[in-house]
C-alpha cells in the first residue's frame, strides 16, 4: 500500500466506447493518489473525460488497498462535484 501525505494509490478501470463503433468496447487503467473517501482527482477526471471526451462510458471499476484489504468499488453512475 502506498500513502503520500494522507493519499493512497487509486487505480480506475474505464471500460468505454466511440459512439460511432459501438461493438468495440476499449479500456482506459490510470492510477493516481487520492484522497479516500472523497476521491476528488477520479471525480475530477471522470468530469473532464464526460465534458471533452467524445466516448462513451460503459463501466468504471475504481479499486484501492486500504489496511491491507482491497476494496473494489462499480460506479454505476457519474456523480458532478462542484
């Protein structure tokens, strides 16, 4: 487990796909430190990606190691934090 002032090591799976392919599905793994439970930098990004990207999301899989458990976590839905 890797904590850097209070953060810890987040890896996001985004399962997606172009709109005008929609039988081709890609995925999308980026890791990045932050801060449990209010995971503001996904958030961040998952606005970004819903504002400029032109793909759609099928499956996000966010996954962290916390006191040596693993918890996996199915968004189901992309919430706006302003």
């Amino acid at each position: 487990m890797i904590i850097i002032k209070n953060k810890i090591l987040v890896t996001l799976n985004v399962i997606y796909y172009n709109p005008q392919y929609t039988n081709i599905l890609q995925e999308f793994i980026w890791q990045t430190e932050d801060k449990l439970p209010e995971l503001y930098r996904i958030h961040k990004f998952l606005n970004f990606w819903k504002n400029n990207i032109n793909a759609v999301i099928k499956e996000i899989l966010v996954s962290y190691n916390c006191n040596n458990k693993t918890e996996y976590i199915k968004v189901d839905k992309i919430f706006t934090i302003n």
